[in-house]
C-alpha cells in the first residue's frame, strides 16, 4: 500500500494518490490530470476511484476529465446529486482498493453531502483518514459556503450539522490514525488553519479547537461563525462548475494557449473589451506595461488572487506572460474556473514595445528610499493593503488600511489628487493594488518594493499593535 499527498501551494491543497495491489484511487484532483495518469502508469496500476470529499468551492476539480481519461468511477458521500455520471455513496459503506478498503464517512457541515474516507490497511486496522474540508490540522471547514448555493442552508444549520459529524463520525476514530486534510494554512476554506499538512487523531483532540471535549453545540458554533470574512466571490461559480460539469482542460488549453500578434492582441482586447493580465514579476511590470493591464504575478498566490479580483468568471482574458510560462498561466487559472482565456501576446511585453504602441509605467520605491522620505516629511501618506488581520496585528502608525482583497472598499478611501505610498507584506499584493487603481484613473500610487517586512526590520518607523482609525486624507 502507498499513500501520496500531492500538495499544491499555490491553493494550499492537498489531493492524494493511493495504490494497492495494482489498483489505485485520486481524492480531491487538481484540473490538469495528466500528472495522475503518469503516475499510474509509471506504478504499472489502474485508476479505479476518483474521490471526492465534496462540491469544492475554491477549485474545479479534475475528476470529471480524469474518469474520461482512465475508466475510474467517480465517487462522492450521501446526498450528493452531481450533473455526471458518478457513483453516490452511502455512510459507511467500504470500497475495495486492491488488499484495503475504504470507508465513507458522510461529515455534513461543511456543506451537506461532505464525506471523509477512512482507509483501512491490509491487516484491517483503521490507519488514516482523508477529512477534506470537514477537518483541518488545527481547524474546521467554514459552514458559511453552501448557502452561496442553497440559500435555505444556513450557515448557523450547517454549523450544528458539522457539530454532529465532527461527535459522531471523527471524535470516535482511535487517536492513532493519521489524518489528511484538504487544505493547509493560506486556503480560504478556514479561518486558522495549521502550516502542518498531515496530523493524527490523537494530536488534533488536543490542539484543534473544535475537538475540545467541553465544547457544546452552542459554544461550537458561535465559536465557529466568530471572524468568518466573506469568502471570494468566485466560490459560488466554482461550486456550480464541479457539481454540473465542465470544458476539458484540453480545449481550455488549446484556447487560451494561442498566440496572438501585437496587432491582433490590440483587435481582440478592444472588440472584445478583454481584460489584460500581466503575469511578470512586479517589479518587472512596473517598469512598462500596456496601458489598463493588471499585474497580478504567477511567481506567488496567482490563482486565489485571480480569483478575489475579477469578478466574472466568464471574463474574456488575453495574457501577458514571461517566456515559456504561457501553459502554466492557463492551468493555474483554469484551477479556479476561469476558462475564457483567449490567447497570449506573442514576443511578450518587448514584442508590445517594440511596435512602438504605447506604455505606461508605476513608480516603484525601495523600502529603503521610503524611509529616507519619510524622515524628511512624516506626513507621507502611506497605504497598508494588507489583509485587515495582518494590519490589525501591526501596522505603522498613521498607514491607512486599504485591503488588497476589498479593493472595491478600499478605493473609497483613496483621493486621485493626493500621492500614496502603497505597500503590502513584501511587495507582491501592492503591485496588483497600483495596477487596478492605475486602470481606473489613479496616477498617484507609488509602489513600496519590499513591503512592511523590510519598514519593520529598518526600526525607523513608529509601530502599533491596537488599530488607528482610518479617515480620508
């Protein structure tokens, strides 16, 4: 018996590979399927299940494409009604794998039909179990994504439904067994989830919050609801796409992998009125871009952020992207359902600049050079678009808090007339943040390369703990 965790940063998401006796099963794939096929094929063993935990909200799952292509049965936990052909399991029925068995677990909360998956070795000892998004190292899912959906579902409900399954169906498992999560720290499926991707039972009775043995189903749930944000607006859209199906990802790939001339690049976005997404590092793009495009980096947390900051799903992209990266680009978009990417800008920005088409730039600083400006006028108006958590932890004295993920929010506080200083943790999110007010009209952003880690660390600014409010200035 082998179990795998194939864990992707980027979405702080965990599938896995599991393989016995020639036969193997996929919990939770990522869209593009091709690294599971090869697997397979190199162990010599057959794909029989594809397992899915749930209707994910923060990515398209592969499942669909990955039965097409290996003959495997798709399977989900009780009362699941997806628009496909796939096998609709009951509670505690067992699946043959090979010399295992694995056993559903239908864990409602999360959402309703959420199930885990118990496997069961060899010698028939209980020896791991894969919780999805029921159970997290250190945390629970969030019960507030299913009413997105289905509006009768409320999030105190599912809240007392997860209450239930986490007594009934988790508490009882012997503390011994390993336990494999959906996701790790960074996934907005959780409000506090632990940097560790794999735990046991018996470590997360002990410090997961929600397993404390004194914990009533009141207290659970207002402990639960306390501090949920709103989750990204494309979670509803996600939902829908992995319980009615989908486009391959091979025509997904064939479109928006088409490269397009400097001429045809400009009739599409103009005729098409696509947006133009700028995947090079920040500091790269600062130094030109085409006019209206936005930076949002494939060097950090591109999907999420793709996600948080275009809001229609459907929206036409054409793409601006480092040499070679083209394909990867489409596949990390295409991971969180944004499909209708329609092509590239053969030759890159230096192509765009070398037709002699217009440029625009964003003035970028170095920590260093913000802190020299500031010393000699400390009233420079400085924007933190850090995460409110993050700048309710710490923040410099007088920053204003304009979060990155509210942008439209966070515009109101801003004033065309004035010049900001823009900075975030390290300078990945205060890029985008210039690139989209730079789009709208705001000329007065200059970017702070090295973000607050770097203002920290220089001792040269007055720090707090507690929040300042923040007023137009």
């Amino acid at each position: 018996m082998k179990v795998e965790q194939i864990y992707t940063g980027c979405l702080a998401q965990g599938a896995y590979y599991i393989v016995s006796e020639g036969e193997a099963a996929i919990i939770d794939p990522l869209r593009e399927i091709t690294p599971y096929i090869e697997r397979a094929e190199k162990d010599g063993v057959k794909i029989k299940y594809v397992l899915e935990t749930h209707f994910h909200a923060d990515f398209v799952s592969g499942h669909i494409d990955l039965a097409k292509a290996s003959g495997a049965t798709i399977v989900y936990g009780p009362t699941a009604k997806p628009g496909f052909d796939a096998y609709v399991a009951k509670d505690n029925e067992e699946l043959s794998l090979g010399k295992i068995k694995i056993r559903v677990l239908h864990t409602p909360g999360h959402t309703m039909e959420s199930s885990c998956f118990l496997l069961i070795d060899e010698n028939g000892k209980e020896s791991a179990v894969f919780t999805g998004d029921t159970l997290f190292i250190g945390d629970v899912g969030r019960p507030d994504l299913a009413q997105k959906v289905i509006a009768e579902l409320t999030q105190e409900k599912l809240a007392a439904h997860l209450y239930d399954s986490l007594q009934d169906k988790i508490l009882p498992l012997a503390d011994d067994i390993v336990v494999y999560p959906g996701h790790g720290a960074g996934s907005a499926c959780g409000k506090n989830m632990s940097k560790e991707t794999v735990s046991t039972i018996g470590d997360q009775k002990k410090l997961n919050y929600a397993l404390r043995p004194e914990l009533t189903k009141e207290g659970f749930i207002q402990e639960l609801l306390t501090g949920l944000t709103p989750p990204p607006g494309y979670f509803p859209a996600n939902v829908l796409m992995n319980i009615r199906g989908y486009e391959s990802i091979d025509t997904v790939l064939k479109k928006g992998t088409k490269p397009l001339s400097v001429n045809d690049f400009e009739v599409v976005a103009n005729e098409l009125n696509a947006l133009i997404l700028d995947t090079r590092d920040p500091q790269v793009f600062a130094q030109g871009f085409i006019p209206n495009a936005i930076n949002i980096g494939i060097n950090g947390s591109f999907a999420p952020w793709v996600g948080t900051l275009i809001p229609d799903i459907n929206q036409p992209v054409l793409l601006v992207t480092e040499k070679g990266r083209e394909e990867e680009v489409v596949v990390r978009m295409a991971r969180v359902g944004y499909d209708n990417t329609l092509g590239f800008l053969e030759g890159g920005f230096e192509a765009w600049k070398s037709a002699g088409k217009e440029v625009e730039m964003i003035p970028s600083v170095s920590a260093e050079q913000l802190i020299d400006i500031h010393e000699k006028d400390d009233s420079v108006l400085i924007l933190d678009v850090r995460k409110a958590s993050e700048y309710n932890s710490e923040h410099i004295i007088g920053a204003i808090n304009a979060p990155l993920d509210y942008i439209n929010d966070s515009m109101t506080k801003i004033r065309k007339d004035k010049v900001y200083y823009v900075h975030c943790a390290g300078g990945y999110r205060s890029m985008i943040f210039c690139s989209i007010l730079k789009a709208r009209g705001y000329d007065n952003l200059i970017d702070v390369d090295g973000g607050f880690k770097t203002l920290k660390e220089s001792g040269k600014f007055a720090l707090t703990d507690y929040v300042c409010p923040t007023t137009m200035l």
